[in-house]
C-alpha cells in the first residue's frame, strides 16, 4: 500500500522567540547545492544532489525537499528516473533500497532487494523500457515491474552489466568483459542462453528512434548496427553526459554540446559550441535543463546556435555538502566544518559554512586549490573572530590554516609564511601541515594544534605575530582535534592516537610568551574509582558540563573528570565512570557506555549530556548521567546514521543538532536557557489556547533554572507538576493518570528552586 506523507511545520511564536520545529521533532538539512542529474517531467524537474533530491514546479515555482521525513525512505541515492506512463519516479539508493514517488508526492517502499543483503552489491545504471525498470548491477540485472510495483526477476548472469536497451525481443547488455544479446522468446535467466557479440564497451545503452546507440564518456557516442553489432563513431573524444528520450538525444562536454533530433541526423546533429558546466543535460517541452554541479539545475532555451539560460538558477538554500566533522555554536551561529580528520585515507572536499536566522552560509572554495597548489580537503576546525563577526579561521589536516574574511578566501598559512610545520618524518612534509582544534582565548588570541611536530601548540597573537610552545608531553603528538579554556583560563587539549593519546592540561599564567611560570602535564592512562586501569586507543572529545566537571568520551566508554583541580594538583587522581545500578534484586551495577565509542558530547541548558557514538547513534542522559531519557537510533527514530560525527545545541532554542557521516539533523530538544530571575513578562505558554486538534507538547518558557512547575484546575486540584529543563517545562496535555484534561482554564504556578518567589499564568484548553 502506499505511504501518504504529511508534513507538519508548527510555527509557535511569542514575544522573544520563534520556534520553527515542535518540540520533540526532527528535522533534516540536506545538502541541495551540488545539482549532478535531472528528470524532467511535464510540470516538474526533479533534481538529484549529491545523494539527495528536491523537484522544481515549473509551474508555481515551487521547490519542494524529499528527506526522511518527508517521503524517502532512506539515504543516499544513487539514481532517479522517471516512467511517463506511469507518472511515478524511481528512487533507487546505493544500498538498493527502492522508493516510488507519485505526482502527489506519496511514496511506496520496496525493501526487497536491499533486505537480501547481496555481498558488494553495485548498482551500475537503470533504465525504465514499457513499464519495467531494468537495475543493472556487477553481477547481473534485475527487472522491477513499474505499474504492478514488484520485482519480477533477478539475472544473476556472472557479468559486470553497465547498462541495458531493448527493443522487440532482444535485449542489448553492455558490460565490462563485452557486449551481449539475448533473445527475450528463451529462458534469459539460464547464463547459456546470451550470446557475446563484440568486445565493445559502453557506460550507457540506449535505443533512439529504433536505432541502437553506445555511449561511452571516454570515446564518444556510437551508432551500433544490431545485425553485425560494428560501430560508426557519431561524435568522438570525451564526453560528460549523455541523455536520450523519444524526441532528443543530447551529449557533449565543456565545450560542445551535440543535439540530435532525428535518424536523419545522426551523422550531422545540431553542435552548440559555448563553454558550459553541464554535467547532465535533459529536455522538456522546448526546454533544456542542465544539472551544473555547484551552479546549481539551470533552465536553458536554444536559439540563435546557443543555449540561453531562461531564468537564475535554482538552488535551494542549503549546506554546500552533508559533511559536518566538527560543529559548534557562536552565539546564535552554527560553525561548521566538515572535512574529516582520520587516518584511513578518506579525503573529503575543503568543507565550512555557518547556519544563522534559517539561512546557509558557504564559505566560498574558488581558487584555492589553484593558490595554495594543492587540493583543498580535510577542514577540521573552524573559529570565528570574537572582534569580527565576518572572519573566520579554518583548520586543515593537510595545508595548515586557513583566512576568511566575508566568507571569501583571503590566506593560506604554512610553513612558507608562518611558524606552522609538516609532519618532519614524511618525505613531503610540505604537503601535510597539521592544523587542528582552533580555540581563541578570552584576550583574542587564536590557539591551535599544529599536530605530528615537536611544537605542537601555535598561538596567532591580536597583534598578527604568532608563538610556538614547546611541551615535552606534546612532542610529535597527533590528532589533537579539541580544546577549550575554562573558567581559569586553563587550556586543556586532547591527543587522540595510540601511544601519545591522553589529556593534556597546560596553565600558561595568562603569559603566553613567558613560559617560565607555565604549569602543565598530560594524563595517558584512565583508572577509575574501583581502581581498575583503562589505556584508550582514542581520546576523542571531551565537554565541560554547567557543574565544572568535565566529561571525557573515548574509543572504550564515557569517563568523567569530576574535579578538573583535582586532575591538575593530585597525583592519584581518579577519574568516575558512572555506574548504573542493576534492576533485578542484587547489588551489581554496570559502568555506563562502557566499551562504547564515544565520538560527540554536548551539554545542554538542564546539564544533561548529548553522547554520539561511532555505530549506536544518540544517547540523552540525565544530569548526572545516572536516567537514560532518550536513546535515537535509525531503527527507533528519522536519524540517517547511527556513525554520529559531532553535536552541537543552539544556546536560545535548545535545538540539538546532529552530525552524522551521512549528514545533518536536528531534534527539538525541551531544554531551553534559563533566566536569572522569576518574571512573569519572561513566562510565555504556547500554544495558548490549545486548540481541539493539536495533540502536541505545551510549552512553559522563561522559567529560572530548576523552577518548579504545578499545573492544577482553577479549583487548585493538581494536574501534573515538575520542574523545568533549563528554563523550559513542558505538559503533554494530560493529568497524573494519562487522560486529556477537560476543557477548561487551568493555572500555571511557578516557583524558583530557592521556593522564595512565585508567580501565575494561565493556559486554556478547548476541546
């Protein structure tokens, strides 16, 4: 049956802030920027983006997102076509998970072929021919009926298949070791019955106009004869996309584009000759449209021998990538940079943008590559100037720090022009400059790891001039990904490898040049209350909660530093691993999270912790760690991976968003800032009134920290009390036995935790 998808916004507003998202809800932002293929139907263009997918009404010009809320069933696609007939767009995932999506915008899953768990599965192309889609893979082909919305067979031919075309009863197969046919009137799932008829090689097969045409993006387009399967060459050299339907063939490259309208044009088609970005071409109704990477799905018109773009182009407002390695909030700015900081060879494309007021921003990448000669990847870190809002310093695991200032590249620091070095035991040590973990001090200093040298710590002072300091602890120490001040003006740094992982302290005395006053030392190893001795391959975050203690998350659980004095003055200092107390009858408890791998931490305005994990997704803990509240994994909840990269909370609305390896969500956390002091004008209730249909969380904003909250009826009878997360209460509507209130007024007592002030609001209920 079909899957109807209703997506709900509510907008709650009061007099100090906006509340996009009901509390207790997610939200998805996926990265819409890079448009690499499109579908174009009769009034809408489907646009493919990195994996991602939104549809433009050509009509109404409205944009509209596909996400895991909001009619996908899962992430990360690999291919979309559309079926004319049917009026249904396929939705086919790396992972061969399937969606259809109707013109309406319902979706129906088919799991099948994803459930059966093939080994290496590598889905190479589709195409949709009479109502069946043909899903080519590296070891076969499966047939997919479009109209009955089942899968029909699977030709597990032994073949690397590329792609496929039929046409009467034949069936044309491109695949790695050659070209097949095979006759549809025999049993073609019997290997036997295919027949290789040449050694040719295409990416894509399709039939135009009753002829049989190749394409391959190395060596051109071809016409292929189905008696003698020989080939004449239509167009030769590299070409960069290729698009065929029953009225337009197109292909071409930076350069060129070919346009074909008929058979009697094959050998002397249309050539537009005009520099472009197209990466794939389509055509609709008289209009072309051109995915263009990140220039973004582009409407083109032909005249006059040239393609003119008809309107801007349409981008969606969104995160450049779905990558997030690193995020933290400035004020009210999401700072985000994205590259990955790993050992595995995974390089990912120079990465940062901020999130302010519902607006991306994408720090701009043109020319850097070009300026610093070579790629631009792996940006890990990212700190704002406290003085300027608009610049920005990013950090890089290969080509040291980088300048930003109105969002535009301004400089490139290395071992060229700055104290900062490369990893000395390389033979190119140039091309590796470490720069981690950015952190600017309360005087506006910018600190930062140059991490693999012998000095590590690198200061860019306010006066431009920079300090290197020399720690025996640090010496060639790796990976240092975090540091913070706190409220001492301490520096505490993690090193996150094998034999120099630890945590390293260091109190500079507010002398930054002057090293003879600095104190400091580094922890290796954890032993935690019960005197049991942990050696962590992997210090990989740690946070500093509302309390001072500072919460430590490792490749083999969560570890606590209670006192941070304590860990810098005692010699046999202890760390706490938190025990949970076992619920069937005995004394035993179990340490929390242990041997979990702990990869994100965030503390938000109820103290309570936000722990990420590399594969158990998103646990919410109580202040004290001892109440599991919440536990979101892609099994239970809209998270798209349990891989959680970083966490970070909004400081005004309690949002928590969540960066995974696929990309990034929020959840709507009840847990808002507290006030100072008890004021009625600070307390709003929203909604208020509640009207019949809403079946959401009512909200009590404002509040002081730990303000106790009773709702009775105007009788005084008690209906539900508690006390407030941070600055936020929230009643779910019904009384201490689970039933809806009547409709009603009801009061609203607020108390400060110190019980010594007071004060009334009313909420009215209408059902």
């Amino acid at each position: 049956m079909k899957r109807r998808i209703l997506l709900l916004v509510i907008l709650i507003g009061c007099t100090t802030i906006l509340y996009s998202q009901a509390i207790g809800s997610w939200k998805v932002y996926p990265a819409l920027q890079n448009s690499t293929y499109n579908v174009a139907t009769s009034d809408k263009v489907y646009s493919l983006c990195d994996g991602n997918l939104f549809s433009y009404n050509v009509n109404t010009t409205e944009v509209y997102v596909y996400d895991r809320l909001n009619g996908l069933h899962d992430t990360g696609i690999q291919f979309i076509r559309y079926d004319d007939s049917m009026q249904k767009l396929l939705v086919v995932y790396e992972n061969g998970n399937v969606d259809l999506i109707y013109s309406d915008e319902d979706t129906y899953n088919m799991k099948q072929l994803k459930e059966k768990n093939y080994t290496n599965l590598i889905i190479r192309e589709v195409v949709i021919t009479d109502n069946i889609a043909y899903i080519c893979t590296n070891s076969g082909f499966i047939s997919l009926n479009m109209e009955k919305e089942e899968f029909e067979n699977t030709f597990d031919l032994g073949l690397d298949v590329q792609s496929i075309a039929i046409t009467g009863d034949m069936i044309y197969i491109s695949t790695s070791s050659g070209f097949y046919t095979g006759d549809r009137t025999l049993n073609l799932l019997d290997r036997n019955n295919w027949t290789r008829v040449s050694s040719n090689a295409f990416n894509k097969l399709a039939m135009f106009k009753n002829e049989l045409i190749g394409y391959n993006k190395n060596t051109g387009l071809f016409l292929i004869n189905q008696q003698h399967f020989t080939t004449t060459a239509l167009c030769s050299g590299s070409l960069s996309y290729f698009f065929c339907d029953e009225n337009v063939m197109t292909t071409g490259n930076g350069t060129d584009t070919y346009i074909f309208y008929s058979t009697a044009t094959l050998d002397n088609p249309q050539i537009i000759r005009q520099d472009n970005a197209f990466c794939h071409l389509s055509y609709r109704n008289g209009t072309y449209w051109a995915s263009q990477n990140f220039q973004g799905l582009q409407p083109y018109t032909l005249s006059s021998e040239a393609l003119t773009p008809t309107q801007s182009a349409i981008q969606p407002n969104s995160p450049v990538r779905d990558y997030f390695c690193n995020m933290h909030y400035n004020g009210n700015r999401l700072l985000v940079a994205g590259g990955d900081q790993n050992y595995n060879g995974i390089n990912r494309d120079g990465t940062a943008m901020y999130y302010e007021n519902g607006t991306w921003y994408n720090f701009s990448e043109e020319g850097i590559a070009e300026q610093i000669g070579q790629t631009y990847i792996n940006t890990g870190s990212i700190a704002q100037d406290p003085n300027d809002p608009t610049h920005h310093y990013v950090g890089s695991v290969r080509r040291g720090l980088f300048e930003f200032k109105d969002l535009k590249f301004v400089a490139n620091y290395d071992e060229q022009n700055s104290p900062l070095h490369g990893i000395p035991t390389l033979s190119n040590p140039g091309e590796y400059v470490r720069c981690d973990a950015l952190q600017y001090d309360a005087d506006g200093n910018l600190w930062m790891a140059n991490s693999e040298t012998d000095t590590v710590l690198t200061v860019l002072k306010t006066d431009g001039t920079w300090s290197k300091l020399y720690y025996e602890e640090l010496d060639m120490a790796p990976h240092c990904t975090h540091i913070f001040f706190d409220e001492k003006g301490r520096l505490w740094l993690n090193s996150n490898r094998l034999t120099w992982d630890g945590i390293f302290v260091l109190d500079y005395n507010g002398t930054i040049d002057d090293t003879s006053d600095d104190t400091h030392l580094k922890r290796q190893t954890i032993t935690n209350q019960d005197g049991i001795t942990y050696n962590p391959d992997f210090y990989n975050c740690f946070e500093q909660d509302l309390d001072g203690a500072i919460w430590v998350g490792t490749s083999i659980g969560l570890f606590v530093i209670d006192d941070p004095e304590n860990f810098v003055n005692n010699d046999d200092f202890v760390y706490t691993q938190i025990k949970i107390a076992r619920d069937d009858g005995t004394d035993y408890a179990d340490y929390l999270l242990n041997n979990v791998n702990i990869t994100a931490i965030a503390i938000d305005a109820a103290n309570r912790k936000w722990i990420g994990t590399a594969s158990n997704g998103i646990y919410l803990f109580s202040a004290d760690g001892q109440e599991t509240l919440q536990h979101f994994t892609t099994e239970n909840s809209p998270l798209i991976s349990d891989n959680i990269q970083s966490i970070a909370i909004n400081p005004e609305t309690g949002e928590v968003m969540i960066g995974t390896y696929l990309g990034l969500m929020s959840y709507m956390s009840d847990a808002t800032p507290p006030e100072q002091e008890l004021d009625k004008n600070n307390v709003h209730v929203y909604p208020n009134p509640v009207r019949p249909d809403y079946n959401g969380i009512i909200a009590i904003s404002g509040l002081t920290l730990n303000a106790e909250v009773k709702i009775t009826t105007i009788t005084g009878q008690l209906v539900c009390s508690g006390r407030a997360n941070g600055g936020l209460f929230t009643w779910n509507g019904r009384n201490q036995k689970g039933k809806r209130v009547a409709s009603g007024v009801y009061n609203i007592i607020s108390t400060n935790a110190e019980g010594k002030k007071a004060i009334v609001n009313r909420i009215t209920v209408i059902h």
